[in-house]
C-alpha cells in the first residue's frame, strides 16, 4: 500500500483539479464579491414584488447568485478538505459560510412573501409573464411550506442565527478531522506510532487479534477522552434541531426531517420495525462469526476481520478501476465512458494524506463536474468506496447533464440509490468471476459485512437519533450517560447476546458525523434496500428496468423521490422493498453457513 507523507508527493494525476472551477484564486475573489452584490441587489426587492415581471427578475437572479454561490463556496470547501490544517483555506470557507448567511438574510423575506399570496394571484402572474413557467413547480410545491413558515421578522432573525445553529456541527468537525490525536499501535518494525483511520481500517481487519485490540483501544482513546466535549456538540445539535422544528410549528424533528422529500413518517417507523422483526439472521451471524473464528469471547474488535483467513486482497487503484469499469458493465457503455473521463480529467482525489479530510464523498458542482473524494488504501473496502462514490458521481453528472439548473440537484433520499446499485453490481460481478473458493467464501462475508454496516448499522443509527431527538422534546437531558445506555442498549439489540461488551462499545455515538445531520442516515438503508431490488432486475437482464433506472439518474429533483422510485419499480411506501432485502440478507447468510 502507497503511503504519501505530504500531498506534494501524491502523483497529479491522483490529485483533482480544482482549476476547473476556478483557474487561481483571485477569480474566486472576485466572484465573491459579485455574490456579496448580487445578494444587496435581491434585498432590494423586499416589499417591491408587485407583479409577474418583477417576480421574474427576483428569482432569474437568486437563480444566478446560487450558481456562482455554488462554486464559491465548493472550491473553498474542497481546498480545506485536501488538507484541514491549513489556515489560509480554512479562511476562505468560513467566509463563504458567512456570504451563505449574508445571502440568506437577503432572501428571507421572500417565502414568508410568497405564502401570503393566494394561489389566484401567483397564478396571475405566471400567466402574464410566461417565463415564470421555468419556475412554476418549484412556486407551488412552496405552498406546502405555508403552515411551517415564520413571519418575515423571525425568518430574517433566524437566517441571522445560521452560522451559530450549525455550530456544533462545525466544531466537531474540526475535533474530528483536524484536532484528534489517536493513541499509539506498534508497526511491523515493532516501533510505537500514532495511529491513523487508513491504519485503523486495516489493522481492525488483522488476523491477528493482539493487533485488533491495540488498534480498538488506541482508536477509541480520543473519543473516551473528548466524551464530555463530543455529548455537548451532539446535544447542542439535537436541541437546535427540535428548537427549530417547534419554532416552525412540525409535529415533531422527525416530520420537519421528512417534509422536504414529501416521505411519510410511516416510511421511517416501517423500516425499523420490519428490521427488528426480522432481525434474527443478524443475531446468527454473530454466532457464526465467534464460531469461525474459534473465540470464547466475541468482542467488537472482532466484527470486521474477514472470516476467510489468507485470502486478504491487495487490489491497487488501477486494478480497482479497471475492475469497476468490468462489473458496472451492465449499465452500458455511455456510463463507463462517463467513469473514463472522472479519472482522466482529475475529478478524483485518491490518496490519503496527513490532514486531508477523512471518509469519502462525492460534491456535484452544477455548471461544472463533479469531484470526488477518497482516501484510497489499495483494498477490497477501497474498491468498494470508489464504486460507491462514483455511483453518486455519475448520478450528479448525468443530472446536471439533463435537467435544468433548478432541478439538477437530486434529492440525498435517492442519492444512495445510485451508489449502492454499483455496490450490488460489483459484488456480482466479483462472485461470478471468482474460481478461488476460498476468495468467494471471502468475497460472501465480504458482502455480508457490506450489508450489516449499509442497512443495519444505518437502521440501528436511525433509531438512536429518533430517540435521542424524542427524549429533547420532552425535555430530558442529553448527556454522556444517556448517549451511552441509548447506543448500547441498541447495539445490544441489532447485534445480539453473543457480544461481550467493552467500555468502548458504548461510546460509539461520539465518533458518528451523520448525527449532526439530522434524519439522514435512514436512507443508506432505503436505498440499500431500493438498490437490491434494482441490481437484481438488471443483472437479469431485465430491459425495462435498466431504462427506467438510467433515466432515474438523468431525473435529478424532477419529482418527489418515493415517486422517481416508483418509475422504476420500487414502492417504499409499503414493506415490500425493506423485506426483499431482509430476505436476501438471509439466503447470504444461509449460503455462507453451508460454506
């Protein structure tokens, strides 16, 4: 495996290109500032839209500020994340943060406006001045708002309040990627050093279980340590949410989660309580798992070595894409010719190196590409991460390809679909081409493990937010204690009595980023489980399918995500989808305890 001790020594062909959005910084300067006027002049149209034409001319512009908004603050935020400490590009993001807040105090008269139009007035409008028709949808679906927006006082006043609401997101961000110092494991030349997540990630895969331990207690260290800091962001964060949900007149958090992509709570509640129905398969896994691997005691530092012992793949970054170019085949060609040039023209950041942003992601910057963030490690997790991380890449450019600005930019409750279908795809395709039986036994626990972190820790997560959130609204405490006894008594429940517990187990909601976004993690498993019933049709060779799916990802935000899934065959509004993957879980399991 590469390991790069600085980003100058990444080859720049590993490296994306930030020129593509701007070619040197004083363009970013300069746009800026064009943002910072833009947003006087739509101020200037509070209390002055009196007709269609001038409705026009508000939203043609506030369009116009979001596009050059856009790539503001995505260079800014994309310079950071190659390397966290550095303070120069830091600066430039928390100013774009405070032009985000700046141009939403411009904008916040403008819904409360809006709302007090009657709907025979807008519709006025839109027929005298015919270009209103571009935004006519996006008008109307703002009429769902009406009950939950504030007055224009408040909603200037809360506008104001932005950058200090998302403070406890920003600062366990920097706690988690800048300021954590991990403990000490040994290397192969028995030295001490400090441990690293691209380390981590491997070492809690090691056979050997000593390693396993130390890299554990060494990882969880920091988080044991800041528990008291980390519980009073995670709170922080919580409270704001259910303040804001109660200021804005929602049922609950939960529904003010769920309202922007028009999903029933019924959604929610159905996938955690069909997983907990069916959730034995998981408890038998564990017990497969502490038999294979010959233990008296199934710890947590245990749940990711491989099962398969001595089949432990190194796969370097131009196998793993040429590899994923193979599997994802079925697609067509268009969209492995769309793969091509992510690489060849340097969307991609590959290499992990000190500072750079931890994780993986992939940004859509409309009017642009997009670009992709990885921390490559040469292994089966990192194919895994490319393919998924494309997936979302192509889902953004075919979106932004086909659909105008205003609906480009797809909804995150579809977002996973794309990346997971490539998921499916290639553990397929990894399977099918393996002679090897001890490579597929791996490559099956490989896709079981796949399965639990995807869905069952993403529905476990779920739980533990819509409880932490439920317990604010009636005014209990959240502290370190209640945060560990929720996480525990959860994880107890999805992974069975099998597991002894350790100190650390407990305090696994401290290193969780998804928490500071609220309501979010349920759709990994949603489109987890969309993905499974996709993957299978196409892999079939079903047709109609592969049609309906490709232009899923030309759809954009073109219709409510339960109806774009619906296009292709994928209902979640019943239990349908959530038990089809429950049930292929199950048969995985039942094919790998025969193995």
């Amino acid at each position: 495996m590469l390991s790069y001790k600085s980003r100058d020594e990444v080859p720049e062909q590993e490296k994306w290109n930030l020129t593509d959005i701007y070619s040197d910084v004083s363009f970013w300067e300069q746009e800026y500032q064009q943002v910072a006027q833009m947003a006087e002049k739509l101020k200037q149209f509070d209390g002055n839209i009196t007709d269609g034409k001038s409705l026009y001319q508000y939203l043609k512009l506030r369009e116009e500020l979001s596009l050059v908004f856009g790539k503001v603050y995505a260079y800014a935020m994309l310079k950071v994340d190659e390397n966290t400490k550095e303070t120069s590009s830091q600066a430039y993001l928390d100013r774009a943060k405070q032009l985000s807040v700046q141009v939403s105090a411009a904008t916040s008269f403008f819904m409360p406006y809006l709302l007090s139009l009657d709907e025979k007035t807008l519709k006025g409008y839109i027929v005298a001045e015919e270009k209103l028709k571009y935004f006519e949808e996006d008008l109307f679906d703002a009429f769902r708002y009406k009950p939950h927006v504030l007055t224009k006082e408040q909603e200037a006043v809360l506008s104001q309040l932005g950058e200090a609401l998302s403070a406890p997101s920003s600062t366990f961000g920097m706690i988690n990627n800048a300021d954590i110092k991990f403990g000490e494991v040994t290397n192969e030349d028995g030295k001490k050093v400090e441990l690293t997540r691209g380390m981590y990630s491997k070492l809690i895969e090691d056979e050997n279980r000593e390693k396993r331990l130390e890299a554990y207690k060494a990882y969880y260290q920091p988080y044991l340590q800041l528990k008291n800091t980390i519980a009073s962001t995670l709170s922080a964060a919580i409270k704001n949410n259910v303040t804001t949900a109660r200021l804005r007149e929602y049922s609950s958090a939960l529904e003010k989660g769920l309202f922007g992509d028009k999903v029933p709570k019924q959604v929610y509640e159905n996938l955690i309580a069909t997983t907990k129905e069916k959730i034995s398969p998981m408890h038998r896994y564990s017990k497969i798992r502490k038999e294979k691997l010959g233990l008296e005691e199934l710890h947590q530092y245990d749940l990711s070595v491989p099962l398969v012992s001595g089949v432990k793949q190194e796969i370097p970054y131009e196998e793993a894409f040429e590899t994923m170019c193979k599997a994802l085949a079925p697609l067509g060609p268009e969209y492995i010719e769309i793969l091509k040039t992510f690489k060849n023209k340097r969307y991609m950041d590959v290499r992990e190196t000190p500072g750079k942003r931890s994780g993986a992601y992939n940004l859509g910057v409309y009017g642009v590409h997009p670009y992709i963030l990885l921390n490559h490690q040469d292994d089966l997790d990192s194919l895994f991460t490319l393919v998924h991380e494309c997936g979302h890449g192509v889902h953004s450019w075919l979106s932004s390809k086909h659909q105008p600005q205003i609906t480009a930019h797809y909804s995150i409750f579809v977002a996973e679909v794309a990346s997971t279908v490539n998921e499916v795809l290639l553990i397929n395709y990894l399977l099918k081409n393996e002679k090897d039986e001890a490579v597929r036994q791996h490559l099956l626990n490989h896709w079981i493990d796949q399965f639990k972190g995807t869905f069952f820790t993403q529905v476990m997560f779920a739980e533990f937010e819509l409880k932490t959130h439920e317990l604010a609204e009636q005014g209990q405490p959240l502290n370190v204690e209640v945060f560990n006894q929720i996480y525990e008594n959860l994880f107890r429940e999805y992974n069975g009595d099998e597991i002894v517990f350790d100190e650390e187990v407990k305090y696994g909601w401290s290193r969780i980023p998804h928490f500071y976004r609220p309501f979010y993690v349920y759709k990994y498993a949603t489109g987890y489980a969309s993905a499974i019933h996709l993957a299978t049709k196409i892999l079939d060779g079903d047709q109609k399918t592969l049609t309906a799916y490709l232009e899923f990802l030309k759809s954009g935000s073109s219709d409510y995500p339960l109806e774009l899934l619906k296009k292709t065959g994928v209902d979640l509004t019943t239990p349908e989808p959530i038990e089809n993957a429950l049930k292929k879980f199950t048969e995985l399991i039942e094919e790998f305890s025969k193995l």
